[in-house]
C-alpha cells in the first residue's frame, strides 16, 4: 500500500530506493515507454498527411496507418488507466465539459479517417444542455474509440448524437452497417467473455467502457453503457450514459 | 484534413511561445500551431530557455510540454513564471503531457495551468481548446485582475454581473465566486451558494469548499465525514487529503493524520509542501524512517524551485537529534544555512542549534546560540513559529537560563493569548525549571496584558476617541506582533478612524499590514476577509 515508486512512470524513480519490480510494472513501464513512440509516430503520419497530395497514391496507405497507430496508442492508453485505476492511482477528474466543444474535438479526431472511408460523418448536438460533468479524457478516449470502430463497421454514415434524458447524459455513437454479432449484445458482455476467437476482439473497449461508466456517479446514480442494433440510422449503436 | 476555422485572425494577432525539449516534436507542434492560425511563434528547447524568452517580453499563449528532460519540469516552470510575475492575466498556459497525473490536474489551483493536452496532440483539440480558452480568459480578465488587486467586493460584483449575462462558463463564475465569499468572510452566502450547487450535483470543488467552511467553525466530525466521503469518490482529489489530515491533527489524532497524509503521497509524490506535512506528522508519531524519507523527498522536490524553504531542515535536524545524532543534525543545519537565503533561514537554523549543543551537553554554545536568537525574537523581527519559541524557551530553561527563557514564554502567551494549548505547554516549560508557581501566575498576567489591551482599546473607540485608541492599539502591537486578534482589532480602529476622518493611503497600508500578518496566523479567520472589505468599500 505505503510503497511510493510501484509505478515507474507516474514518478522519477529515487535511486536511493531499491526497485519492486514485479512483472505487471514492467509491463506497465513498457507500455509507457510504447505508448511515448507511438505519439511520435502518430505526430510524423499526420505531418506526412498533410505532404501528400489529396490524389497521391499513397494517401490511404498512409491514413490506415494512421488508424491503426490511434488504434494502439488508445488500447495503451486504457490499458495504462484501468492499471491505475485499479491500483487507486488514477487522478479522476470529473470537470465541467462543453458538450459542443467536446464533440467538435472528439470529430476531429475521426474525420480524416471517415473521408478516407467515404463515410459521412455528422453529430446530433444536445438541445437545451451546454455542459455536463465528467472526466474528460476517459470519456474522450471511450468515444473516440467507438468513433473509430463504427466508421470500420458501417456502410457509409456514422451519427454521433448527445442528449439528456432522465437526468442521464446518453453519448450516442450509430452506423447504417450490420450491427452488432448477437453474442455482443448478451448481458455482461465482455466481461464474461474471454479473447474472442472470431473476431480477434479482446473486448478491452467495452470493458474500459463500462468501468469508466461506472466511476461516473451523481446523487446515487452511477453511468452505464449498453449496445443495441437497429439504431436510427438502422446499423448498431453504442450507448454511453453518464448521471 | 484541416479543420476549418473561418476566423483566424484571433490567432495570428497573438504571441505564442512553444516549449518542448524533443526537436522533431518541435518541428511538428509548430507546424500545428501554424496551421492553426499562429504566426508569431517562438520555440525554447528547455524551461531556462522559455523564462529567459518571457522575461524579455510578455507571450500571450505558452503551450508547454510536462517532461522537459533534465532540469525544470513543464510544472515548474509555470510556478516558477507565475511567481516571477511573466505571466499576465490574460496569459494562456496549456501543458502536455503523456500522461495525466494527479499533480498536474488536482493540485493548488493557483498552480495549475489553464488546460492540459494530452500526447497525440490533434489539430482539432489544440485549435478547440485555444478557442475556448481565448474566450474564457477574456471574460474572467477582468474578475481575475480585480482578484489579484485584492478587490474582492469588486470581484463578486463583476461574478453577479457575468451570472446575469452568463456568457460564459457557469459554474466557473460560481465557483469564484464562493470563494470570493469565503475570502470576504461571508461564510453564509458561500454555504448557500455550495448547498444550491450540491443540491443538484456532486461537484467536488463544492464538497471541498463545504469542508473548509466546516473546519473553520470547528465542526470537525462534518468536515472529516465529508471529506472521506469525497476521497472514497474521488481519489485523486488532494485539497481534501490535507484537509484532512488537518482535521485529524487539531483533534490531537496524529497517527489517522499520518495515515491520510500517506495514502496521499501515495497518489501525489511531487508535492514539497505535502512531504513536509508528512514529515512533520510522522515525526511526531516518532515514526523517524517515514519523517526522514518525507522530508528528503521535499528537499529533492524543491530543489531550484520558488518553494524552497526552512522546513525540511529543520524536520531533518529533529529526527538525526531523536536518533541520538546531534553531528549529523549540525550538519544539516550548516547545509540550510548556505542553501537558504535570509535572516529568517539564520535565525531559525540557530534556534535549532541551540537545541542540538544543549543535547550534546555543550552548554556553552547552547547558551550563545540561545541568547542569539532570544534577543531577536524580543526586537519583534522574526519568523519562528510559537512552538519553535517554546522550543528555544525549553532550552534556555534545562540550562538554567531562567529569565530568558520566562521572557520568551511570556512572549508566546501574550502574542496567542487565547491559545489554551500554549499555555498549557507554557507551564511545562516553567514547571521544567521549578517555577511553576510563578510560571502560572506570568502566564495569567500576560494573557490579562493582552486582553486589558483590547478592552481598553474596545471602550476608547466606543467612546469615539479614535486617536488615543489607535496609540494604544500601536503600542500594544510592538508588545505582540504576532497576535491575531490584537492585530486584526488595530486594523478595525484604523479603518475607523478612516471613515471617520477621510481616506489617507498610509492608513490604509498600515490596516492592511495588520490585516495581512493577521491572515499568515489564522487563515481561515473571517474577520480577515470582513475587515478587508470594508476597506475596500471606503477606498
């Protein structure tokens, strides 16, 4: 409990101090160190994005590895926060967001890849809503993911809709592609699922969803996420709701 | 993949100064802040470069990385600016960082930065955020210039004319201005405010906020059920751990106090201010490993820092003096003398001398060091704290030194005369030296010194002689400098005589002097905030 340095890369190790390392901080600190040259990556495809003519042949090339260097920089990233959330670490942080701010930032985040995708893109802002409250970089890191994931599965549009209903914030995330396979949609998914052998799914999105989610408590109320298929736009639909 | 911007004048108008140790990261964060809209944009590669270019000339955005390589981190450089006066108002500071730690988004408020981006730094969230932040900073300019004058009525009157218009920010603007009401003394309008806030959500600042009204009026068992509550929520929220582990500490309960002040290292490791709490905790649960390690860490954190200061020496001389140690106290005492700069620092590393010689047995030098300091603190000019004056009283008592050290007790009691505590260890101190007869009947007088002072003061400016209550209130203040109550009731017959006679700025300079050591003793003291406004409202 009382030992100051478990995590390497929340503080400067004292030298003065003889090392724990166990095999989780390793992994932790590897992923640390991973997750440092996968910005600079991510920083140089952008850079090289920006170089390369609209018509240039490697174009798509160059935004699918983009893709999926954002990929792996947020798997990182919440594999890095469920550890320290787990070990108490985590500096959670709920703040008061601008709903309109954060969906201009969390699109702008998705819209190189949905162009490169011919997928159109639009939000469905909150109505009367111009502010809620919660941890920002979790929340982002959630939907931006399932940004991501809808405009892999659909056919050509992908919605986000924010609303409030029932003093609950829902962040919606919809597509016009299949849906989700029935297994997803089971109560208690992922967590009663191990690696998925059909579709390679570790289901660690969902899974930092929904504990995210549930650090998110108001008077009594706690958030949740669900998944439902036949959405508005008649694909699958992601469903983040926060009190 | 630009995202467009139709105005993006705002954004070239400005300075910007970019500061980040990686060159290729560098190159591209620049190349951001271009397409953003910036042009006037300088680049420092590491924190003495970014202070040397902002003491040159105002920026008006500073966008810093956290980790700057070896030296300053993005941290300090901020404080460090912050507290050399380079950054205005108006000034944009975003960090960014890797990783969100603690630190960086629950410390101080006063030490935070406006924003914080995390690595891939996106076009789309810098421009975002710059937006926001430009238009935030505008309309808090004027509510945060007011602040920083110490306009406080102005201030709150400046929030209730935002909340009308609400541009802006809502609870932002609400929260200023509780504090505005806690830093004015109107503890009711700030517990009305935090309550209408919590009646619809669990904002911590406002839970926080409650906390502290609760410490002030002395309902600790509230104060402490609310703050466990806020941890148990919130783990990351460090105001609350040092609440309350205050909390615990003025009920006496300094292992809980220790326990809190741990667990929040744990989850915060940068803080020099929190190490020395822990320090000075575990010290006194003679838990001397802990106290040593704490302490070393707050040296090492403060290191080339703004924050730098006596306390972790003096905690160190303590426990190498516990440990039977005194050589080694000596010599971390000799190292705060060269390390920290000032009379104070001297002054306070010669007290503690007195106290190492005197367990070395070496009378002699005790003695010296003891009459050093003794003859300071009686000028008036000092920064010890009562208890350090104790201390040194003790001193002077085990080696036989009896008026010396009955005068500086005498000192202690007159300048906390309502401190039951200090009385009590007053009496020790005396009953030490076989004089507790005498010592108890010094101790009565002087507490009868002080208060005879107030009322006489009390009944003069009733009787509306202003001037002979405000000689007397001087007179009394070179006799007790350090007493709160004493301090804050001279300040009350000058803003008298103030309103009586017309305004006149030495006055009002001499009230707030008064005002401001008052606040150093007792901060949370209300009339602190009380007096301060109603100078503000005649000036």
């Amino acid at each position: 409990m009382n030992d100051p340095a478990r995590f390497p890369g929340a503080s400067a190790h004292d030298p003065a101090q003889p090392l724990h390392m166990d095999m989780a901080t390793y992994m932790m600190a590897a992923a640390h160190d991973m997750k440092n040259s996968v910005c600079v990556m991510t920083a140089f495809l952008e850079k090289a994005l920006d170089e390369i003519p609209a018509d240039g042949a490697s174009r798509t090339m160059t935004h699918q590895a983009l893709y999926e260097a954002q990929r792996v920089n947020s798997h990182l990233m919440q594999i890095l926060a469920l550890y320290k959330i787990d070990e108490g670490l985590y500096p959670f942080d709920p703040v008061e967001v601008d709903l309109a701010a954060f969906a201009h930032e969390v699109l702008g985040g998705a819209r190189g890849l949905a162009e490169s995708k011919g997928v159109a893109l639009d939000v469905q802002p909150c109505g009367q809503e111009r502010f809620w409250y919660f941890d920002r970089d979790l929340v982002l890191s959630i939907v931006a993911q399932s940004l991501h994931n809808a405009i892999k599965y659909t056919r050509d549009r992908v919605r986000l809709g924010l609303r409030v209903t029932d003093g609950q914030l829902e962040i919606r995330v919809e597509d016009n592609g299949h849906g989700f396979p029935e297994f997803m949609l089971e109560r208690g998914y992922p967590a009663q699922q191990g690696i998925d052998a059909r579709t390679g799914s570790t289901g660690l999105g969902l899974y930092f969803a929904s504990r995210v989610a549930r650090m998110h408590r108001n008077r009594g109320l706690a958030g949740q996420t669900r998944l439902e298929n036949r959405g508005d736009l008649g694909g699958g639909r992601f469903v983040l709701s926060l009190p | 993949m630009a995202v467009i911007d139709p105005d993006k004048s705002d954004f070239a108008a400005r300075s910007f100064l970019l500061v980040e140790d990686f060159e290729a990261m560098r190159g591209i964060l620049r190349d951001l802040l271009r397409r953003c809209g910036a042009k006037r944009i300088e680049v420092a590669a590491n924190g003495q470069e970014a202070l040397a270019i902002l003491r040159r000339g105002k920026c008006d955005v500073i966008v810093c990385d956290y980790h700057l390589g070896p030296g300053r981190n993005g941290q300090q450089v901020l404080e460090e600016a912050r507290h050399e006066g380079l950054i205005g108002v108006a000034t944009i500071w975003i960090m960014v960082t890797a990783e969100k730690t603690a630190d960086m988004v629950m410390g101080a408020v006063e030490h935070q930065p406006d924003d914080y981006l995390l690595k891939p730094v996106t076009e789309a969230a810098l421009q975002g955020r710059l937006e926001r932040l430009i238009v935030r900073k505008k309309s808090l300019a004027e509510i945060a210039a007011a602040m920083r004058a110490r306009e406080y009525l102005r201030a709150l009157e400046l929030c209730r004319g935002r909340l009308e218009q609400d541009p802006g920010n809502p609870l932002e603007i609400l929260r200023i201005q509780s504090d505005l009401y806690q830093l004015t003394g109107q503890a009711d309008q700030a517990r009305a405010l935090y309550d209408s806030i919590l009646g619809k959500r669990d904002v911590p600042w406002a839970r926080a906020g409650l906390a502290r009204l609760y410490v002030h009026e002395g309902k600790h068992e509230r104060a402490r059920s609310l703050l466990e509550q806020l941890i148990a929520d919130i783990p990351g929220y460090m105001e609350a751990y040092d609440t309350l582990a205050r909390v615990h500490q003025s009920r006496g309960a300094w292992q809980d106090a220790e326990r809190v002040l741990q667990e929040a290292v744990r989850v915060s490791p940068h803080s020099p201010q929190r190490q020395n709490a822990l320090g000075e905790t575990a010290l006194h649960c003679e838990h001397l490993d802990v106290a040593e390690q704490a302490y070393n860490k707050s040296l090492k954190l403060a290191a080339s820092t703004t924050l730098k200061n006596a306390a972790p020496y003096l905690g160190l001389a303590r426990v190498q003096c516990a440990r039977n140690k005194p050589d080694e106290a000596l010599k971390v005492l000799a190292q705060m003398s060269a390390e920290l700069d000032g009379a104070e620092a001297r002054l306070q590393a010669r007290a503690e001398e007195a106290r190492v010689f005197h367990a070395m047995g070496d009378a002699e030098r005790a003695g010296a060091a003891a009459r050093e300091v003794g003859d300071c603190i009686q000028a008036g000019a000092h920064g010890l704290s009562p208890s350090a004056i104790m201390d040194l009283a003790e001193t002077f008592m085990r080696l036989g030194s009896r008026d010396s050290a009955s005068q500086l007790l005498q000192f202690v009691i007159r300048n906390n005369h309502e401190d039951d505590a200090l009385a009590a260890r007053a009496l020790e101190v005396f009953e030490h030296g076989e004089m507790g007869e005498e010592g108890r009947a010094l101790i009565e007088s002087s507490r009868r010194e002080a208060l005879d002072a107030m009322n006489q003061g009390a009944r003069l400016a009733a009787q509306g002689k202003l001037g002979d209550a405000l000689e007397l209130m001087r007179q009394a203040r070179t006799l007790m400098p350090r007493n709160p109550r004493l301090l804050l009731n001279h300040a009350y017959v000058v803003i008298a005589c103030l309103q009586k006679n017309g305004w006149r700025h030495d006055l009002a300079s001499e009230a707030r002097r008064s005002i401001a050591t008052a606040r150093l003793i007792v901060p949370g003291e209300k009339r602190c905030g009380e007096l301060l406004a109603r100078l503000e409202a005649l000036g």
